[in-house]
C-alpha cells in the first residue's frame, strides 16, 4: 500500500528485512527535513535521467511539498540500516502522463527510482534494494510500471535484472501546470507482475 494517509505521522510505509542486505525502511519524503540531501544527489551528472538537474534545495523542496499534497503520487526516502539509500516514488498511473502511452490496468502502480551515489560500489546492492522497493510497492497491487528515460541503459539494465518485462518506447508529454512543468520525454516502458 502506498498511502500515507492511515498510518501516523512518523511511521514508515514499509520496513523489511532483506537477508544478506540489513534492514530497508522507507519513509514518506520528509520536504523540509530531506531537501537537502535528495538536492544533492538529483543535481550529480549521473541523475541527469531524474529531470532535477540545476535546482535549488528551495526548489526540490517545494517539488515534494506538492508531490506529498497529492493523492496519487508519492515520494519516500529509502535507508538501509538507518542510511539514506535511494529515492523511491509510487503514482497511479491514470492520475499520470504515462496513462496516455498504455492501457492502464486495475491494479496497476507506477513507479520511479534514484539509487544514492555510492562511495565504494557492492554488487548486488540493487537487486537487494529492489526486493524490498518490489514488495512494499506490489502490496495489493498486480503490475508496476516503470518507464525510465530511453537512453538510460543503467536503469533500464537495473529493472531486466529485478524481474521487468521491457515494453516499447514511448513519448510522455510535456506538462504544464501551474504547479509543476516536465517536458517530452522519451521514454522505455518496463512492467513487473505478480
């Protein structure tokens, strides 16, 4: 289940122990208290794919204040062992863009992931993440979708490995809102089902 609502504030969405790996907890995306720490990591080079690049911590902060304000789409910080890992976001995929590129199922959840920048690489480290992220978002749901950016292979190698199917490449379009603007993108769509 996604939903922050039914559980009190502070709690975790989903915390699992993944065996070889430590312990994956995953929170709601704190907006004031996690700016700074997820500014950091979407202006590297390598989370170019992300679409944050040249923002300011004011900025990413007031992306996920808006982000938590809405129903559909959800932001979280991922630790393991108690240290930020990753960047996780969960949306209905009617509520999005990508709903103009495929037939959205019942039970269908989309989903979005920047792994941290990590000082010493450990192989095996994603497809470990991946356990929990896959758990926490299928619960009650029978298909994610994923639809990194076209051009990035690393992402799109990373979902093969945790069990997606690739489907075609796709043109999300631009939005234009008041509240927030992403433009075209090219995209690879990749499905997991339960």
């Amino acid at each position: 289940m996604t939903t922050t609502e039914s559980r009190p504030a502070g709690q975790p969405a989903h915390v699992q122990i993944v065996e070889g790996f430590g312990t994956v907890r995953i929170d709601p995306v704190d907006a004031d208290g996690d700016a700074a720490l997820i500014h950091g990591w979407v202006n590297e080079d390598r989370a170019r794919f992300w679409g944050m690049g040249g923002t300011t911590v004011d900025q990413v902060r007031d992306i996920y204040a808006h982000l938590d304000s809405l129903t559909t789409h959800h932001g979280f910080l991922v630790r393991r062992d108690g240290e930020p890992v990753a960047l996780f976001q969960t949306y209905e995929p009617e509520a999005d863009r990508v709903s103009e590129c495929y037939e959205v199922q019942p039970g269908d959840i989309g989903v979005h992931i920047l792994i941290a920048p990590a000082t010493t690489p450990e192989p095996g480290f994603s497809a470990k993440l991946f356990v929990a992220l896959n758990d926490f978002a299928m619960t009650g749901r029978t298909r994610a979708v994923a639809e990194p950016d076209a051009d990035n292979e690393k992402a799109i190698a990373r979902l093969v490995r945790a069990g997606f199917e690739l489907g075609p490449e796709v043109v999300l379009p631009e939005v234009d809102l008041p509240e927030v603007f992403i433009p075209e993108k090219k995209a690879r769509l990749a499905f997991l089902t339960r």
